[in-house]
C-alpha cells in the first residue's frame, strides 16, 4: 500500500457516512431499525480509516516505502558479483563450513576437571564421636585411545567436504547465472529487433496508405502491408514476454526474485562462447565434484576410525585433600576411575560408521 490509496479512503468514508435514507421520508419502523444497525456498522468500520491514512502518511514522508528501483545496465561479472554475495543457498553452504570448523574446534579440547567435595562421618547428634573426615579435591577424565586427535581428524575432514560442496554450489550458480544472464540478453535483442522491424513496418504501412488515397496503388496492396505490420507487432509482443519471462529467471538465478532488471550490457556472442576442450580436459582433475567425494571417502572411514577409539572408555584421576579431625591429620588420596566396557562397547555406532561408509 501506498500514499496514492488515502485518495480512496476518503471517498469510501464519505460513502459510508452518506444516509441510508437521503429523500428523509420516515419510512417503516423496521426500514428505521435496519438503517440505525446499518449506521452501527459504518461507525464501526470508519474508525480504523483515520488511523490507517496517518500511518500512511507517516510512511510516505519518512520514505519508508520505497519503490523497487529497476537495475539497469547489468553486465555478467556484477551479476555474478551480487549473486555470490546475496544468493541465500550460497549463504547456507557458508554456514554449514563455519559450522563444521566449530566442531572441529571443540572435537580436540579435553574435558573439564570436576570439582569434588564431601563430609563424612558426621555426628547425628551433639553428643556424636568426633569422627569427622573432609574431601576436597580434583576429578579429571581422561580420554585414551587417542580419541580427541581423532574425533578432531574427522570433524576436519567433514569440513573438508562441506568446503568443497561450497565449491560446488558455488560453480553451479555461476553457472546457472551465465545460462541466464545470456538467455535474458539474447531476448533483450531480439525484442530491441522486433521493435526496429515494428517501427518500419509501421511507417510502410503509413506510406501506402497514403499511396492507396492518392491512387498510385491498389487497397490490396495496404491490406498485405498491414497484415505484415500486424504479424511483427504480435512477434515483437511475444519477444517482450519473452523478455520480461528471462529478466525474472535470471533475477531469480541471482537470488532475489523481487529484484527489478531494467536493461542488460554484454556481447551476445560472448555470453555464448563455449569453453575450448583443452580448457575442460585441464580443469577435469580439479573438479569440486570430484575432491568433495574424495573426501567424503576420507571422512567416513575417519568416523569408523573414531567410532573403534570410542570402545576404549574415559580413565578418572582424582586427586583429593583428606582431613580427619579424630587424628588431626591431613592426607592426600589418588584415585583411579576406569569403567568396564561389559555391555556398551559402541557397537552401534561402529555399525553406523561403517555403513554410512558404503553408502
């Protein structure tokens, strides 16, 4: 909604506001009914008009509704450039390498130490023995197995691969961007074509009519004429659609629907050009496509690896301050804590591993 609709409000709320009986007759008791309850209604519905032309207005000064403004002369290397920076799947594949580096951050790191702390033997009663004892001290586990070099292994190599579907993405809309920008160009001139051949005809057709009222020539010949005109007319109509159809698929393309091209700057026979063989055959080896499934491949059999080293459980060291008050003495306690892998000893993700790796 604009500015341009205050206009109209108006004149529906100078409609609403009209009497229902303008002639004044008094009419029937339930024509004067209806009338009231129609008046209700009205009252009810004006009162949003004047809050809605304000905020209309207040909108329209501050500039905060725009119009779109249409792109003009957009050459391919700006729109590659805007696509690169705006498209939301480019954005996406950004986030999910971030993501991925953030995992293999916190994959290496060792866990927390635990605080620990205690009293026991304390009396129930105020008559109790003085048996107290006192706890404090350090829990640490510790991971073995190497299980954080190698937890830290495969998250690096799954960012690897999601370094590499950036690529990818990456490619295929520049690729998708080039197709369409060229496609838009190639409709851009054939409608700036049609729209010379239009204007030729139009004068031809000008001419022999003129020739038809003067007597140099047969009405036949201004109906053929015409014909003509009106065929490439229809062809220049077709082309504009056409035209309008590929501005909003190369729109789309870059990652804006709503984005408004107005013209477009190139060589058609550039837009067109075809990579040499020798071009293709030298860049075959770097394809993206083919590194992100090498590392892929890397990757599962890196989380096999990982889901093996997460057999061997976490060991617990404690080291702990111990003050018994009956002998007044201190003493220092070292414990070892090591789970026994009886019945967990990760075989499901060992299974998953390795079946995501065939997969």
């Amino acid at each position: 909604m604009n500015s341009s609709l205050i206009p109209i409000l108006l004149s529906r709320m100078a409609c609403m506001a009209r009497p229902e009986n303008p002639s004044g007759l008094p009419g029937t008791p339930l024509h004067r009914l209806q009338a009231r309850r129609r008046g209700k209604r009205n009252l009810l519905a004006m009162a949003w008009v004047p809050s809605l032309i304000l905020s209309l207005s207040l909108r329209a000064a501050d500039g905060s509704i725009q119009p779109a403004v249409p792109v003009d002369s957009l050459t391919l290397e700006r729109a590659t450039e805007i696509a690169e920076r705006t498209h939301p799947q480019l954005a996406e594949a950004h986030a999910l390498v971030d993501a991925a580096a953030g995992r293999a951050e916190q994959a290496g790191r060792l866990p927390n130490p635990e605080l620990v702390s205690g009293a026991q033997q304390l009396p129930a009663s105020a008559g109790g023995s003085n048996q107290r004892e006192y706890i404090a001290g350090l829990s640490q586990p510790i991971p073995l197995g190497g299980r954080l070099g190698k937890a830290r292994a495969a998250e690096l190599l799954d960012k690897e691969v999601r370094v590499h579907g950036l690529e990818v993405i990456r490619r295929n809309l520049r690729r998708l961007v080039h197709s369409s920008f060229a496609t838009a160009l190639y409709q851009e001139e054939a409608f700036r074509i049609l729209s010379q051949m239009t204007s030729h005809h139009d004068k031809a057709t000008t001419a022999a009519r003129a020739r038809v009222e003067a007597g140099d020539a047969p009405s036949e010949e201004l109906a053929r004429v015409e014909l003509e005109a009106a065929r490439v007319r229809a062809e220049q109509q077709r082309a504009g659609a056409l035209r309008d159809q590929s501005r909003a698929a190369l729109a789309a393309a870059m990652g804006n629907p709503q984005m408004l091209i107005g013209s477009l700057s190139g060589n058609l026979a550039e837009a067109f050009e075809l990579p040499a063989l020798q071009e293709l055959s030298s860049e075959l080896a770097a394809q993206p496509q083919l590194r992100q499934a090498e590392a892929e491949v890397r990757a599962s059999h890196a989380r096999i690896v990982l889901a093996r080293a997460e057999r061997i459980p976490d060991v617990k060291v404690e080291a702990l301050y111990h003050r018994m008050d009956s002998l007044r003495e201190n003493t220092v306690d070292i414990g070892l804590s090591i789970p026994l892998p009886l019945f967990n000893r990760n075989q499901g993700r060992i299974r998953e591993a390795r079946a995501e790796a065939v997969a």
